[in-house]
C-alpha cells in the first residue's frame, strides 16, 4: 500500500509544473480541467464516454466531463503505480477546494489482491489523497474511502476534516456503474500553495480509482479561457446510413477506419481502438461479459463485396489476458455476422483463448452485394483470473487486426 507520509520530503521540493490557457476553462471562482488533450487524464476509462454536455452540474459545482470528439472513454488521471498527479495550478496561487467526479474500481480484481476473494462480490476499498504543499514548505493532507464501483451505496456521505465523499448513485451514462462527488477544503486557503498532489492507496499499488473531472475553487487568477458548454451528437452505434466502402483491407493502424462500434443495450462498453498491445501497433478490443445477462460489443461496417469468384475474410485475432490460476488466455465467443438487407448470417463463431491467430472465413456467395460485416464479442465464461472470481466476465475481449479481403 502506498504510504503517503513517506513522500512528505518529495511533496516539499520545487516542483516544475507545465500550466497554460488550453488547461483549464473558468467561471466566477471556478476553475475546469480540460479534457481537449490526453495531457491530464492519460489513463484510459472503462467505458465510452456517453454525456450528451460536456459538462455536468452535480451538488450545485459544476465539471468539465467532455473534451474532443474523438475521445470515446472518460479518460481518468493516472494513478498507476506510485504515480502522483500534480494539478496544474500556478506555484504561489491560493486555491479554497478542489471538487473531483469519480468512479469506483477501475483497475482492481482478485488478480491484483488476493485479499478481495475473503469479500466475494462485496465492496472494499481504497483511500484518496489530496495534498497541499505550501510555499513555506509545510503541507497538508487530506483523504477519503473511496468504495467499490460494483456495490451501489445509494444516498449517502462520509466526511472529515474538510474531506467528503458523497455518493450519487448510478451514473446516468453508465450502467451498472456507481458515481462520486469528492471535494477537499484547503485548511490554509489564505496560504500560497507550491503543489497539489494526488494520489490513491492500494495494495501493490494498483489504481483503485476513476477520477474523470477536476474542478478548482480560487479567487486567484489562473490562465484560462471563459466557460464553454456545448452539446454533443449522440455516437452512430450501427453503420446502415453510412455509405458502402470499396476498400478490401483495414489494418488500424491509426484509428477503427470508419468501423462503426457498439454495444449491447444492458452495458455500456463500445468496442475501441488502442495505439498499441501485444506487440503490434494499432488493434481493436471488442469488450465482452456474461456477468447478470449476455453483454457483449461489436464493430460493423457497410462494404462493397468485390465480384470474384472466391472472396476469403481474413483477420488476425488474440485473447486479453493471460489467467496464472488456470494457465490460459482469457476466451470470448467471437462471431463474424454478415447482414444483406433485413437478413443477417453467423458465418463465423468461435470461442477462443490464445494469442495472435490467422482466422479465415468464406464469403463467396455475398460477392458483388452490399453487405454490412460485424465482429460481434460475447463471454466465454470458462477462464478465471483468479481462485475465487467468476469466470463469468474476467477479461473476455476479444482483440483483433489486419482485417482484409482476398481471392
């Protein structure tokens, strides 16, 4: 577990902090993190981003929950590891609360802490810590429980010494998902701050929790551009109105290629496209679980079949993650759907755990058709990553590139 006092002396030393306009927009006294960038919330959410505002007004405090089109996560800070993140004030400015919106659980599971199997499926905890380094070299810090993101608390707050954790149930965008409303009074609002630091405990250190959205409360000035909410379109989650492709290959090197992703209408986890995992650049995870009804994700795309006389769909596919307890990838059931009009066909299904694999399928009899091709992920629910979890949503992606058409 990490210990927070033991960093007191790093907390005290100057710290280099980067801070500009595009960080921030502001509003009277308050202060919004951008999320236009990646420079802040680096770490990547579970599940799509699907406010309709970009910002959200929760206990009267408002925060900026949107940021550019193209982000279709929440985007979190980044916590990993021993990771402090130093909120990008200007030394010497005093600051009177910061305000956070927070899941719970991002990154724990039996396999991170094989304590958690004592509690089953109940919540646990981690703690969230804020600390005000001052110019005079003192410091303060403060911290809260942060409570499991599967255990539904409902009304409720816990409180100390200027720190509050008050739950907001559900999450409106997100299902099966509780949210946070975190706020920290500085003790010293009249004292120049050096730094604010914050970092999560947990045991060996793994994240615990899902800050997406840091609003700041200062009388001081602090470059930024005025308040600007806006609405955004609601994602396309199915690829009928969009025009047919011509092109026979899509290797995702940069981005889905104009793949159109989705999910089933009980969760909330799009397919998405990731930079780089296992060992090559640009793939496609299609999220999957079994966990309280069949939840599962897809990617699609209306394409023009060639006219050959033998057209072959190749792609390469791999399993998310390796289970110690039972020495294999973890398996999703993968499904290659071909719609021609009101029809559809399952011309491929297969449950699978392993690494990178040349998958073909025949899709002779759709040439010269318009057809929209789908890569559906459902759960396996046979591999476990750890002793006492259920098999039944433990990593079930499924992981796929290099998608092409060939005679």
């Amino acid at each position: 577990m990490k210990i927070i006092l033991s960093l007191a002396g790093l907390m005290l030393l100057p710290v280099s902090i980067l801070w500009a306009g595009s960080q921030w927009e502001k509003q009277n006294d308050f202060y919004y993190l951008s999320k236009d960038t990646r420079d802040n919330f680096s770490a990547i959410a579970t599940g799509a981003n699907k406010f309709t505002d970009k910002y959200l007004k929760c206990d009267g405090v408002d925060f900026l929950v949107r940021g550019a089109d193209s982000w279709r996560d929440y985007g979190r800070l980044n916590l990993e590891g021993n990771n402090l993140f130093s909120v990008p004030i200007r030394p010497g400015m005093k600051v009177e609360e910061l305000h956070f919106l927070s899941g719970g659980n991002v990154g724990n599971s039996y396999k991170n802490d094989g304590l958690l199997r004592l509690y089953g499926d109940n919540y646990f905890y981690g703690v969230l810590t804020v600390i005000f380094a001052y110019q005079d070299n003192t410091y303060k810090s403060l911290s809260v429980p942060m409570f499991w993101d599967w255990f539904h608390l409902g009304a409720g707050e816990w409180s100390r010494e200027g720190a509050k954790i008050k739950s907001l149930g559900n999450n409106p965008v997100r299902k099966d998902s509780s949210m946070f409303h975190i706020s920290f009074v500085n003790p010293r609002p009249s004292e120049p701050i050096k730094n604010i630091l914050v970092t999560d405990s947990w045991v060996r250190d793994y994240p615990f929790t899902e800050i997406f959205a840091v609003t700041l409360k200062s009388v001081d000035m602090l470059e930024a551009t005025a308040k600007d909410n806006r609405k955004f379109e609601a994602p396309v989650n199915n690829a009928v109105a969009l025009p047919a492709d011509s092109r026979t290959q899509w290797f995702f090197d940069n981005d889905l290629e104009g793949w159109v992703p989705g999910c089933s209408a009980n969760w909330d986890s799009d397919s998405f496209w990731q930079a780089t995992d296992f060992e090559r650049s640009g793939v496609v995870i299609i999220p999957a679980c079994n966990w309280a009804g069949d939840k599962f994700s897809w990617i699609e795309k209306k394409v023009v079949l060639p006219d050959w006389p033998h057209i072959e769909l190749k792609f390469s596919r791999h399993s998310a993650v390796f289970s110690d307890v039972d020495k294999q990838w973890s398996d999703g059931l993968l499904k290659v759907i071909v719609k021609n009009g009101v029809k559809q066909e399952t011309v491929y299904e297969k449950l699978y755990s392993g690494v990178w694999s040349a998958e073909t399928v025949d899709l002779s009899k759709f040439a010269r058709q318009i057809v929209i091709i789908r890569f559906e992920n459902h759960g396996g629910g046979k591999v476990r990553l750890g002793p006492a979890t259920s098999s039944a949503c433990d990593a079930e992606d499924a992981v796929i590139d290099e998608v092409s058409l060939s005679r």
